[in-house]
C-alpha cells in the first residue's frame, strides 16, 4: 500500500508531521504529499501538485501516482494517525473498492480511507457528472466500512480520526 497525504489549502497544513511520517514510514511502501502549487510542505517530502483540490479529484491524482497499488488518502489534519489501523484496513480490503473506517455508528472518515484502483471507473463518472464530494463517491463504490468496535481496537476513534486543523 502506498500513501498519499492530501493537503486541500493552507490552513489545513499539519502543525506537526512528525505523526503523519511516524505512520506512512511504518506502514507504507511509498507516500507523497498532495496539495496546491505554493503550499509549505516539510523538506524532503515528495509532493504532487494539484489542480483542483477536492477529494474526489485528490483520489483520481492518487490513484494515478499509485500505479495499481492500493492507496492510503490520509488527510493532513488528522491529528493521530494510526499505522496499525491503517495496516488493519489494507488487511480486511480484499473485494472491496475502498476501506473506511466509521468515527460513529453513522460517521465514515474517507480522508484516512484505503483505496483500490478499481475506483477509478467510478472517480471518473463522478467528475464527469460534476460531483466533487468523496461522501458521495462512497455510493457508487463497493465499501467495507470498518465499524467503530473495530476501530476501537487501535485508541478511541473519535481522536485516531479526527481533524484538527
């Protein structure tokens, strides 16, 4: 599995990332950083340049870097991400478009979710029909949402999941 840190704007910029490069560096066979031209990144990151930053448009740029690997989008603002978690979620993907893990009962974070290349048909009928919300991606796409009880697991899944800015 690779990784691909999405950064969407300035103000979502990690404050730390030590975290994110503890868990890409433990889990991941290659990660990059995506974000738009001019963003600050930390030296010696790869980076992707994006142009548009959605998420639904972020996963397309992801999945073509990740040449047919499943791919790990994390977003830079989750506070305490879990390289056992994300381990978990390439370990129960088998047949599934994508893995996301559930913050609550009614809760999925697709910005810390495992995706297969077999997205990608589905990516495209959803920019082509104008759609940039990866909420909504989710319903096209064949999806193993790992339950809260499986995510607890790893730490509290409202703090290995959150955003914080």
């Amino acid at each position: 599995m690779k990784a691909a840190v999405l950064v969407t704007d300035a103000n979502t910029v990690a404050d730390d990332w030590q975290p994110l490069k503890l868990m890409v560096e433990n889990c991941c066979e290659g990660y990059v950083v995506m974000c738009p031209e001019g963003v600050t990144n930390p030296a010696g990151w790869p980076v992707l340049e994006l142009e548009r930053t959605d998420s639904v448009s972020a996963l397309k740029a992801a999945l073509s870097w990740g040449q047919d690997e499943p791919v790990l989008l994390v977003a830079t603002d989750i506070t305490t991400p879990s390289a056992e978690l994300a381990r978990y979620l390439d370990y129960v993907r088998a047949g599934y478009d994508a893995v996301v893990p559930l913050v609550d009962t009614d809760n999925p974070q697709p910005l810390f979710g495992l995706y297969a290349p077999t997205c990608m048909g589905e990516i495209n009928a959803q920019l082509l029909s104008g759609e940039f919300d990866i909420a909504a991606l989710l319903l096209r796409l064949t999806v193993r949402f790992v339950d809260v009880e499986e995510v607890t697991k790893f730490g509290d899944p409202a703090q290995l999941l959150s955003q914080g800015g």
